[in-house]
C-alpha cells in the first residue's frame, strides 16, 4: 500500500489511465487580451465619493508602520509620522505625486523569454495557486505540504499553458527548515519551469535571493534585470491599517531592484473591515495606495500592482467566504478603481469548499468573472486552490485550467466577414435540412469550437459503457497524465553549478532550524 501511494503522488505511473495514450488536449502557451468592455458598477459620482473616503482614512486615521525605515522615507516626503504610535497621516497631494511615476504596464521575463508576460492595459495572466500549508488528491487524501508535491505542483505549471506565473510557494514544505526552504522552493520553481514567479518578502534576505537567483538562471546581472524585471512580490497589508516592518523591508528590497511590487489588502468584510461594501472598499483603497505611494518613494518608477482581495467571511462562524457575490462586485469596482489610477490590477478567483466539488467550481466561476469582467490583468491563485487558501488540490488545478481555457476562449475576439457569416452556406442548405456535411462546415469543424480538456461530451450510454467517471475522476487522470507527460525545460550546467553553489553559501551563511 505504501508503494502504490508513494508511486501515485509521484505522477500515477502505477496503473495506466485511459487518457494515456493521446497527448492532453490543451491550448497553446499565449498573450491573453481582454478587448472586452469592462464593467462599470459605480456611477463617476460613487467613485469619486469612494476616493474621497480613502483619501480621508489616509490623512485622518492613517496607517500603523513598524518599520523605521518606512517611517523615515514617508516623513522626508512631507508625511504627518507621529514616532509614538508609529502612525502615518499623508493627505492625496503625496498620493497623486506618486501615482505620477507609476507605470501603466510591465513586463515580467522568466527563464524563458519566450513566455515574457504584460501586465497592466488589457493583458490577462493567470497564476499558480500560493501559499497553502497543505496539498490534496483523490490518490493520497489530504496532508501536509511537502516538497514533493511542491515540485510536482511546479511541473504541472509548467506543463499547463493556461498558468503564466508560478505564486509564492504553491505549498509550504514543510519538512524543511523554515528560514531557508525558500532557496528549495526557488530552486525548484528555476528547474522544473520556466516561468517567471513570485518572490517571497518577508524580509530583505528572502527578496535578494529571489532575485539574485533569477539573475544566475537567466545569466544575466542585476543591472540587466532592474531593467528587465522577473520577480514579482505580493506586499500583504494587515488590514486594518497595519503595515509590519518584515513586508517594508521585503518591499523596499524589490523596489530597490527595480522588480515589482503587488500591494494587497486582506480586507473580510465584517472581520477586517465594516460590513459594508463600499467602507471595505474605501479601506482597500487607502492601504492599497499607501503601499503603492511607498514603491514610489523608494524607487520612482518601480513597477506595482494594485491588488484586491475584498471578500466577506461567514458571519455565523467568522469563516472566509470566497466567490461571493460581494467578493465578485468587488473585483469588478476594485477595476474601476486601477483604471482611474493607472495603475496595473491583482486579484483572485478563491473559493471556500473544504472539498473539490460543484460550490468550489461555482464560487470559482463567480469569482472569475468578476475578475475577468473586471479587467484584471493577473488573477492570482487561478489554478488549484481549495479550502479557503489551505490545500492546494491536484484535482482543482485540472478543473482550474477548463475555467481558465474556458475564459481564454471567451476573450477572443470574434472575426467578421463573409467566410464566418457564412450567407452562401446558409443559402445552399435546403429549408428543414442540416449543416453537418455542408462545404462550409467541412472546411471548419475541427476548428470551429473550443475542444474541452475536462469536460466529456458522450452522451449517457456511452459515457457508462465508458465507466461513468465524474469529472473528479477525470481530472485525477489528467493530473497524473500531466506528470507523465511533463518535460524538464533544459538549463546550462554552467548555470546549474551557478544555482547550487549560490544556495549551498547562502544555507551555510542564514544557518538552519529544525521545520
């Protein structure tokens, strides 16, 4: 039993699944731009009185930083810093100067030029799940994260096209030491993919080696990369109104370096926030534009994200709640508020189901759009999240990318001439008849539509004779087939020598603690 489990969670090699003997039907690695309208649920009036509100909280009740070096930087800038309280008061004047040298749009360029990234103008990028402590499947069951799984998380990313970032540490190994499995977990995101990915920041050191790490494998040096980002962080707010020293440092670490930066309040409506929408909003608003006032006053220029991640929690229990219909308005304002900033926009399609089941696809869905419609340009946690953050799920990536290639296909732009409204063909078939052997439609039909990788089209009889599988069952075989099929990207042993020696004099100089 133990074999099978071991030989399971490492990709399925035991037992061949059905799927095995094509290759998974997926969408080619592409740009994904939204052209759409985005939607716009608060008149120019409400926006401006929820500006007004933020400008407000910023200059009356302010911000609580523990950093000194936060402090010292907000008070050259003209900032109101009482040293007691640690408190922080700045009126919209600095606020506006700031936004004036915040870029509208950057790029992000991993190991592999070939899949550089745009964020910000239209641009849509979906990234891995981070930051879970435990992982599950339908193999295994739920457990504690581990290495093991956090490398083959990584392979799936790599292998899945629809996932363009990797996040920070898509599960936490547990079984490593804590103050320096950060250099594993880069090490294992450098070599198993080669996608660009998120640095952690808490603290300057995680930060630098993040990124003097990316500088080695793609064998360029730091100054190469300040102009060329490949890191990106998430500075998490401690909402409400706090900002602790650990994430000052790792923002200034990555401001410094020139790679950006994403600014995101955790804001729970009735935990972290009032109740309300629009006061949750406002307070996302102001701790989000502090954070991003910050980036600017370290390095004018440095490019940064406004990020949101307004949802409610469970007023019963005091649980998170995700794919919400106040969760999904607020992706859609949070919007709003970015384009009226210029300012690129971070959010995520999180769900709260303890399982892989319809509310964890339905509250994803409703989260996706809101994102979507929204005009997010990087949808955080896109694929393989559960639990309300806590497990990331094989099953739920599989699921997670059908939405995502769902999505992608939705955003193309439909073509118009007279190939596609099609009038001779609509002429040519008699009245009563059918379209399935017309010329027009021969020409087209394995094209025409989007080819699902998870869902299955048979009808009942067939789909029984076939086994009856669920689409959890489907996409268990799909996980494993993904790791069957994965293919390590190639790096120069020269590059290689580069990465191991660097971690082995940094493991050597931050020392270990037991995990």
């Amino acid at each position: 039993m133990a074999r099978e489990r071991r030989s399971a969670r490492g990709g399925g090699r035991r037992g061949k699944s059905d799927r095995s003997s094509a290759a998974i039907q997926q969408l080619p690695w592409q740009a994904v731009v939204n052209t759409s309208p985005k939607m716009e649920l608060l008149s120019e009036d409400q926006l401006d009185q929820l500006h007004a509100t933020s400008m407000r909280i910023l200059s009356e009740a302010g911000i609580r930083v523990m950093g000194e070096n936060v402090l010292a930087l907000f008070e050259q800038a003209g900032a109101l810093v009482d040293r007691d309280t640690k408190t922080i008061r700045i009126d919209e004047s600095i606020v506006n100067e700031a936004l004036k040298t915040v870029p509208k749009t950057f790029t992000l360029t991993g190991r592999n030029p070939d899949k550089r990234i745009t964020l910000g103008g239209n641009n849509v990028n979906f990234g891995l799940v981070a930051g879970p402590p435990n992982v599950h499947d339908c193999i295994n069951g739920r457990r504690p994260g581990n290495y093991e799984d956090y490398c083959n998380f990584i392979k799936l990313a790599h292998h899945f096209n629809a996932i363009h970032l990797i996040g920070n540490q898509v599960t936490a190994p547990q079984e490593m030491p804590a103050n320096n499995r950060h250099l594993d977990t880069y090490n294992a995101n450098l070599s198993y993919c080669d996608l660009s990915f998120h640095a952690t920041a808490i603290g300057r050191g995680r930060a630098i080696d993040g990124i003097n790490m990316m500088a080695i494998a793609r064998g360029i040096s730091l100054d190469q990369m300040r102009a060329d980002p490949g890191l990106i962080t998430i500075i998490s707010v401690n909402s409400p109104r706090l900002f602790d020293d650990a994430m000052g440092d790792g923002l200034i670490a990555m401001a410094e370096h020139g790679q950006p930066v994403t600014i995101t309040p955790f804001t729970l409506m009735g935990a972290m926030t009032p109740v309300t929408l629009p006061a949750a909003l406002a307070q996302q608003n102001a701790e989000a534009l502090f954070g991003v006032t910050l980036t600017q006053l370290v390095n004018p220029g440095t490019p940064v994200m406004y990020g949101a991640f307004t949802s409610n929690v469970d007023m019963r229990s005091g649980a998170p709640a995700f794919g919400t219909p106040e969760n999904t308005k607020a992706n859609m304002i949070s919007g709003q508020l970015t384009r009226r900033y210029g300012i690129p926009y971070r959010t995520s399609n999180a769900n709260a189901s303890n399982v892989v089941d319809l509310q964890a696809v339905y509250e994803t869905m409703m989260a996706t759009w809101g994102a979507v419609l929204g005009g997010a340009n990087l949808v955080y946690h896109a694929a393989g999240w559960l639990e309300g953050g806590l497990t990331a799920s094989y099953e739920k990536l599989v699921m997670d990318v059908e939405i995502l290639q769902n999505m992608m296909e939705y955003l193309k732009p439909l073509k118009f001439d007279e190939g596609e409204l099609a009038l001779d063909a609509i002429k040519d078939v008699p009245t009563g008849g059918h379209f399935f052997g017309s010329e027009h439609t021969m020409e087209r039909y394995e094209t025409a539509f989007y080819a699902p990788m998870l869902s299955d089209w048979q009808n009942h009889g067939a789909w029984e004779a076939a086994g009856s599988k669920t689409a959890l069952n489907r996409a268990t075989e799909i996980w494993q087939q993904a790791l069957r099929e994965y293919e390590e990207p190639v790096m120069d042993p020269a590059i290689r020598e580069e990465l191991d020696a660097y971690i082995a004099k940094r493991k050597e100089e931050i020392g270990s603690d037991e995990p």
